[in-house]
C-alpha cells in the first residue's frame, strides 16, 4: 500500500471490507518481513547502476531513491476490530537533468536491467521535457557525503510491539469511553517506516530509517431527545517516536488547566476518559455571542494555524507560482522579502524552519535531495526573513546552498519542495498557561483542531477547536460551542502579544498535509507554547435547518 | 500490460479461488494504465507514465477475516498470497457485522470505457497541453495546469461464483490563468470518459478570460446574497452533502439526517420542490461502474424528488439489521435541472454575485452541515442580468441543506467532478468575509 493511500483511508474510516478497495500498490506482509531491512550493499549496488545508467545517457545530474514503506493499521470500533494491517511498498525512483531539465522514472522491478531501463527512461523524458523549457535548471552545489545514514532516534520499534497488545490497547480506549458513556468510539493506531536510500553524482550514498507514530480516537455521544451529537477527537499529537509515546509519564503532561495535555508521552486512556465529559459539556454548552475576543490558543490547536497561515505561504513553490493551479500561490510576494521590513507579526512572532527537532514528524538528517539538514528563521521578531528552498530554488533567494526542504511521499513519486517543521519559539520570560489566562478579561481558550480553511494565498481564515472555553475576568467559566475565529494571517500575527514559556512548548502535527499534482501527502510538526492573540473576531456558526 | 480482458482476468481469479482453503474467499484485480503532464509558469514542470496491476485476497473462517494483497502473478506468488490471507485470518479476531459474500448477480454492461482515451499517448498529452499553453502564451498571461488519463479495469470473484468486470477511461484537465500583474485569476476544470469531449483550448480560453475579467475586483460587504454557482461551485458545496445519506448514521443519530426524538428523515421533504436527485450508473454523460466492490448490482437509484428524500443507503450488514434491501450509493450523481444556460440565469437576475468555483471547504458543523471555504478564481457582481464587475473573494458559511431550500432556479446539468450538476441560483446565501486573495 502507498503511504498517500494509507493516509487516505485514515480520512475515510477503516471500515467493512478492506480487500476490494485495496489500492493498487504495496503488499501486505507480516511483520517479521517489516522488521528485516533491504542489505545495506545491495542497495548501493542498485543505486550505482541507476547512475551509470543514467550519466551513460547523458545526465548532467542524477539522483535514485530506493524506497520502503512500511505501514501498520490497527482500527477498532467499539467492541470490535475493523482493520488490521502491515504493508510494504517497495521501488526505486531516479531523477535526472539532461539537456538542462528535470526527468524521473521509477520502477519496482529491481533487477539490474529495470533499474538501468528506468534510468534510460528518465533521461529521455529530460530529454523530451527540455523542448518545452523556459529555462535551464540550476542546481545549488551540494558534496557528496560519502556512505552516511540516520535513524530516527526510537526507542521501542512499533513494528516490534505484539499487534495483540495494540489492539488491547485500543480495545481498553473504547471501553474506557463507553464507561463515560459514549454511545460511538472509534480508534485507531496508524504506524510508519519509511526505510529510505539515497544516492546522487555528487557522491552522497545516504540511508535513513525514519519512523512515525499516530493514536487517535474520536468519541462521540447522542442525544435522541434534542437530536443533538457532539465528538470529541483524540488530543494526541501524531509523532515522529516510536511505541515509548504511548507509554504515559507524568512529568510529560500538563495538569492545572480545563484540559490535561501531553507533552513527547500520551496517554490515551486519560484523554478518552477526559473526553466523555468534555462531550457531555459540548452538549450543554451555550453559544458563543460574536465580538472580539482575546484568545488563549493551545499547542495542540495553534500548530495548524501555524501550519495554515505561516507554513504554506513561506513555501517559495507556491510564491513562485507552481502550486496555483491546486493548493494555490502565496500572500509573502518576493518583494516582501527583499524589502527586509515586512511586519508579518508583532516582536513576539519567531518562527523557525527546523528539520531536526528531536520527536517532530519532519525530523531527518537528510532530505530527498541530499541536501544535509538543519534549522533556520523564516519569521525575526515580526519580519519575513526567509522562505523553505528546494536545489533548484536556492539561487532565487541568492543562497549557496539549498535549505533541505525536499520531499516526496513514495520511491514512485518525484520529490518537490515540503514544508519542514515550522515552529513559534516560546517566549523567554517564566508563564504558565494558567498565569496567562489569569490576565484576559473577555477571552476564549480554545484546544485541539477542528474547521479550518484558508484561501489560496493564504490570507483571510476562519478556525474552530475541539474544546471552546469562555474566559471572563481572569477566570475559565465554562464552555462555548459554535465559535470560530476569522482573521487575515498579517493581522492575526500582529495581535500576538503573549508567550508562555519554554515548559509549556509541545508538538502538534499532521500526517497527512497534501499537495501536489498527482497529490503527495507529507508529514509534518509545529511547535509552540501557549499563546495570546488579542481583539480576534469571533464569529457563531451556529445554525438550524428547516 | 495493466488492462487485462473479461476473460484474462477472469483466468486469473479463478485460479486465486482454487488456492483457497477458506470458507469463503473474496478476489479482486485492478489495472490501470496512464499518464500526466504538470504545468506551471507556462512551462511543463512534470510529465509522468505509470502502469500497475494488484490483486486482492480476502479469506474468511467462520467470522474471522484476513486479507492481503500482491502485484505478482505468477503461481507461486499467487498461492502465497492465498496463503497469508488465510494466516491473517486465523489470527484476526471475530467480526461480529461479517456478511457471507453474495451469490451470483446479474449486472448491467456499463459504457465507462472509450478506445480513443484508451489510446492516449505522451504526444496526444503534449498536444492538448501545447493548445492551452497557446492561450496564455499569445494572451501574455501566465498558466499552471495538470492534465490527466487513465484506463482501468477491475475484476471481482468470490468462492460462492459471483464475477464482475468492468473496464472504464477517464481524461482530466484543469487549468489556472493568472495575469502577470497578480491581480486577476481564472479557473475551469472538466473531466470526461471520452477524449473527444475534452478541448484544452476551449476550455483555456474560457480560464484567460477569467483572468482578464476579474483584474480589479471591489470588494463589496459581506453579507446574504443571491448567487448564480457555476456548475463547478455548486458541486463543491453540494458534494459535501451526499455521504449524509448513509441510512446507518442516520438511525444512530449523527447526521443532517436524523431526526429530533430519533428516526430520520426519509420520506419528508427537506428540500425545495425543484430539487430531483438521483444516481444513475448507465447515464451516458457521467457512466460508472454497475457494480459494487462487494458485488452488488447498482442502479438507477431516486434520491430526491421534488425535495422529498426518498431512499437512504444502506450496506448489507445495516440492511439486515433493519430488515431491507441493501441499496449501494453511486458516485455518479445527478441533480436535473432545467434547459436554461447559465447566461440565462445572469439575464433573469437583477442583483447577484456569480461564483465560478469555492476553495478549501471544510465542515463546521455536521450537526447542519454547516460548510465554511471561499470563493476563488473569478467572482463577480451582477445587476440587471449582466456582470458588472469583478468583486473581491468571499468566505462563506452556509450549509447545502440550507441552499437547496433556497434555490430560485436550475439550468442545464454539465458534467462536474463526479456528479452532472446544474448552474443553480440561490437566494440568501450567507458570505461572512472578505478575502484579499486572488
């Protein structure tokens, strides 16, 4: 099964059947397959002759990427199992520049001939592609690194853990939910290993074992009587950990606030007891009256605003115009940048572009283009400083080098520019979640990730929460329903006035962050502490039919 | 080859079954053959040809089903997969919703495949691309489109000898034009089983004058207005709404559906009197598969009429449950409308704002259906029956339950992602913001 198709049905519901809807790639295997990598030398062997096949052509530049994904599935519903399942999709890409533009191939047929057949084959569509050409591609230098490789740094291999103690595990979550009387829970266990190996002419023969983690739920409760449902989802952040995030700490949560949350641990079983009864708040919850507000927003809501209204617009694919046709272009013009003194925010917005950061879902050594990762600003205390880069992007931005910021979700897929980990860094001096709220006098906390839309350059959206709470004088009074926030992403940045500190910060994060035509799903984290936004139009969406 | 024949597809299923040592086993193979091309910058970004073919083993002792899948067709590679499907079973634990595979069925031949869009190559793709990059090219504008073919067939069998085969093409484009200026965008997108339908510089044509029209847009207050949706928008919204109709949501209360004291809303009228919606596999505009992934027959199915609801889906297992038939939902939606043109509809209004697509919808509440997203690529204000300039994009709220009781009139269906959907003419429709985007 291809990762994008395993995303996608995390979107549909793991229910009936799974055979005949089963995608047309990848394989299920068991699980002592997934735990046995592909020999180190044979994939450098297969490597060398995707390049020599391809500078035999005429390739200027090659690059191949030998792939594996591993993916595990473990659905539950109430008392049963929907889905159980351990996939692998297996094959080789390679991409080259031959008479100054881009060509890719890719083939799972791993036999010396098909590999040397797919390297052909990309040169003669570069070939075929530079007569529609603009112009030429230009690459920024980048040295081999000679056999390196990086692992994402786990601690129990998910692959590893019984299936019968995940499905136990989930089982206990339903059980635990229709104690505090759920009528409906579902849950599910979404698990990644994407083994990957990368090669190119400048010398790099980089082999990554990255993994990724994913425990969700949503919990759900009826009311015959009014007609009335409510849910309530998982607060869990998706992970790039092992199985050691589903083994709760109590130093990893926060305690204190109408919420508990969850730092680089999770545990499930609190949350979906604490979720029973934040649904039967939501079914009594009065409605949010329109107006402005100062609002307290959550990690576990803010990263996808973060995500929305900070990640995308800074992408340069989508400011140069390649995305316009689908995800769309972007607000952050380059004349913004070169101006040096665009006010994208106030002086408490720091945003930082980083690959590394231990347990987010973008954390590589390496991108898919060899380039080595790391960190840097795209927002200064307010100012668009930066964009994310790509090779063949970097000399738009004069830089020598590219910023890493390569990714493609499959070894049949062509790598292009994704957003790395984009992050708000916390605020310096010591404040809790509970201090600040202690100061808002009309104000709403919001958690947890609900509605969210933006425009295709990133500009007006309106965002809703999981949980709602009404803050008055200082103090959480109980909760609001039908509240949504709507902003332009210049002036809600600019609102922001508040950080709470470093102890606060947490991960949120998306599996599943589309792009691209054909489509491609990356995975992704923000980070952030707790933070204030002041005077924010809120607006009910409340309506009735009929 | 991806396409395998009736009877080459047929070959291999049956010899899957022989494998199989289960109760009941179920089989599928899918192909699919085809290719793309991505523009940008009126320059080709990305051009790709893929080829694959899987198979799916799904086996079942007494409740407890394992499943597994394989893209290699020889003997033993089909009797491993057999196998592990079976493996898979015995350790899964019981369904308790298991249904035993159906019998024989009898199902219509469907008309989803056409030999020309079979025949597609990178030059044909070329081509059509070449006519749009024309456009925007000779108009100083600027293009980023994507165009898309595919043929495919799948293939089902189970242990108790039902077979069905189906074998279908389809051809996508769309495009966006934007002026060099940034300040005007186009949009138009189509898809069809037939290449002949399919003409890029038309259509091209269409998105350049989009950008050109509506450089310059006022913005206008938010605020309830009449809108004419361009088929593309209407079917944005409407989309949404479909998956409401699944009759097990219904009864369990967590749908637009459901009904205050419980039951649902089946057979009461929800919708305007002019709202007919019905799915049809044989229609020739938008044909689609005659059978289900499980088996069933599909068919032509009344969904709506004159705003009543009239059926609710129901899966096999919820079907037994509640004593009735199973009835599968289509993807091919229909909602009739009437013969007037969409510039019939701008003529017959005297104050409006037409939409030519919505962007990023996403649901608010699915209590009401509640949907929220923007207007893009080309919005413009309306009165007495002409445009009259472009207007600044909206974000909306509102809800397609809602919009169907509102709606002043219908033109003529035009095929639109998976439905044929008419240009519809709402009243108070509900915008809640401006956006600078363009």
């Amino acid at each position: 099964m291809r990762r994008r198709d395993f995303l996608y049905m995390t979107g549909v519901g793991l229910g009936a059947s799974m055979v005949p809807n089963m995608p047309a790639f990848g394989k299920i295997i068991s699980v002592e397959e997934s735990l046995t990598p592909v020999d180190l030398a044979l994939k450098k062997k297969m490597a060398d002759i995707a390049l020599n096949a391809a500078k035999s052509k005429g390739a200027t530049y090659a690059d191949v990427r030998i792939g594996r994904y591993l993916n595990q599935v473990v659905a539950t519903r109430e008392t049963r199992v929907e889905n159980i399942s351990n996939s692998e999709s297996y094959g080789l890409g390679v991409r080259v520049i031959a008479n100054g533009s881009w060509g890719f191939a890719a083939t799972n047929n791993m036999d010396d001939a098909s590999i040397a057949k797919a390297a052909e084959a990309a040169v003669a569509i570069a070939k075929g592609n530079a007569k529609l050409m603009e112009e030429p591609v230009q690459l920024a230098p980048q040295k081999g690194f000679g056999e390196v490789s990086w692992k994402t740094p786990i601690e129990i291999n998910t692959f590893e853990v019984p299936i019968a103690d995940k499905v136990d595990l989930l089982l206990k979550v339903n059980s635990e939910a229709m104690k505090g009387g759920a009528k409906y829970i579902s849950s599910n266990l979404f698990m990644i290993n994407e083994q990957k190996y990368f090669a190119s002419t400048d010398g790099s023969y980089i082999d990554q074992d990255i993994h990724r983690i994913w425990p969700t739920f949503t919990l759900t409760k009826t009311d015959a009587g009014s007609g009335k449902f409510e849910t309530r989802n998982a607060l869990s952040a998706p992970m790039g950990m092992g199985f050691e995030y589903l083994k709760p700490k109590d130093e990893e949560k926060i305690k204190g606030g109408p919420v508990t949350m969850y730092k680089k641990r999770y545990d499930i079983l609190e949350d979906v007891s604490e979720a029973a009864v934040h649904v039967d708040e939501k079914l009594k919850a009065k409605p949010a009256a329109p107006g402005k507000y100062d609002l307290v927003l959550d990690p576990s809501h803010l990263f996808l605003t973060i995500h929305e209204s900070v990640g995308h617009p800074t992408e340069l694919d989508r400011v140069l115009g390649y995305e316009a046709n689908y995800a769309g272009t972007s607000f952050l013009t380059l004349d913004k940048w070169e101006s040096k003194k665009f006010n994208f925010g106030s002086k408490e917005v720091n945003i930082i572009a980083d690959k590394l950061e231990t347990g987010s879902l973008g954390a590589v050594g390496y991108d898919d283009e060899g380039v080595k990762c790391g960190q840097w600003d795209i927002i200064k205390d307010g100012i668009l400083v930066n964009y994310q880069t790509i090779r063949d992007q970097a000399h738009i931005l004069g830089l020598k080098e590219s910023q890493g910021c390569c990714y493609a979700d499959s070894w049949d897929s062509i790598q292009f520019q994704r957003m790395p980990n984009v992050s708000l860094a916390p605020g310096n001096a010591a404040l809790s979640a509970a201090d600040m709220v202690k100061n808002v006098e009309k104000g709403i906390y919001m958690f947890g990730r609900n509605s969210y839309s933006i425009d295709q350059q990133r500009y007006n959206f309106q965002f809703s929460a999981q949980l709602a709470y009404e803050i008055k004088d200082g103090k959480i009074v109980g909760m609001f329903k039908d509240a949504a926030y709507q902003a332009n992403t210049q002036e809600f940045w600019n609102s922001c006035v508040q950080r709470c500190d470093k102890s606060d910060y947490r991960l949120g994060g998306t599996f599943s962050d589309g792009k691209g035509q054909p489509g491609q799903a990356s995975a992704v984290s923000h980070g952030s502490a707790t933070t204030r936004f002041n005077g924010v139009n809120v607006i009910n969406t409340g309506r009735k039919l009929g | 080859m991806a396409i395998l024949s009736k009877e080459e597809a047929q070959a291999i299923l049956k010899k899957v079954i022989g494998f199989s040592k289960a109760d009941h086993c179920e089989v599928s193979l899918n192909g699919s053959d085809g290719g793309n091309i991505r523009y940008a910058r009126n320059a080709v970004s990305t051009a790709g040809q893929i080829s694959t073919m899987s198979l799916g083993v799904s086996s079942t002792f007494g409740k407890k089903t394992g499943a597994a899948t394989i893209n290699e067709f020889d003997d033993a590679s089909l009797q491993k997969v057999v196998k592990r499907a079976e493996e898979l079973a015995m350790l899964a634990p019981e369904n308790p919703e298991f249904m035993p595979p159906l019998g024989p069925q009898t199902f219509a031949e469907s008309n989803t495949y056409n030999a020309k869009t079979a025949a597609m190559t990178p030059d044909t793709r070329a081509e059509m691309v070449g006519k749009s990059l024309s456009v925007s090219k000779t108009a100083g504008l600027d293009a980023a489109g994507f165009l898309e073919n595919s043929t495919r067939f799948n293939a089902i069998m189970n242990s108790k000898g039902l077979f069905a085969y189906n074998k279908g093409t389809d051809v996508s484009f769309s495009v966006t034009v934007r002026n060099k200026q940034g300040t005007g965008s186009g949009y138009v997108e189509q898809g069809f089983n037939d290449l002949d339908k399919m003409d890029t510089l038309a259509l091209s044509k269409i998105a350049a004058s989009k950008a050109n029209g509506s450089a310059g847009a006022k913005a206008i207050e938010p605020g309830k207005y009449t809108v004419i949706l361009e088929p593309l928008a209407a079917s944005d919204i409407i989309g949404n709404m479909f998956r409401g109709f699944d009759a097990r949501s219904a009864d369990e209360g967590r749908s637009f559906m459901s009904k205050k004291g419980g039951g649902t809303h089946l057979g009461e009228q929800l919708f305007s009197e002019n709202v007919n919606i019905y799915s049809d596999p044989m229609n020739t505009e938008i044909p689609s598969s005659t059978f289900t992934s499980e088996g069933l027959p599909v068919k032509r199915t009344q969904w709506v009429e004159k705003g009543v609801v009239k059926n609710l889906s129901y899966s096999r297992y919820w079907a037994a449950q509640k004593n009735v038939q199973p009835l599968p939902f289509s993807r091919s939606m229909i909602i009739e409308g009437g013969t007037q043109s969409l510039e019939d509809l701008i003529k017959s209004t005297e104050k409006g704002i037409l939409v030519t697509r919505f962007w990023y919808i996403r649901s608010v509440d699915p209590q009401t259906l509640l949907l929220t997203g923007l207007t893009r690529d080309g919005t413009f204000y309306i009165e007495n029956g002409e445009i009259k300039f472009p207007i600044k994009n909206f974000r909306f709220n509102e809800s397609p339950v809602i919009m169907l009781n509102n709606v002043e009139a219908l033109g003529k269906p035009v095929r639109t992602g998976s439905g044929l959907i008419p240009p519809m003419k709402i009243r108070d429709f509900t915008f809640t913001s401006l956006s600078d985007a363009i």
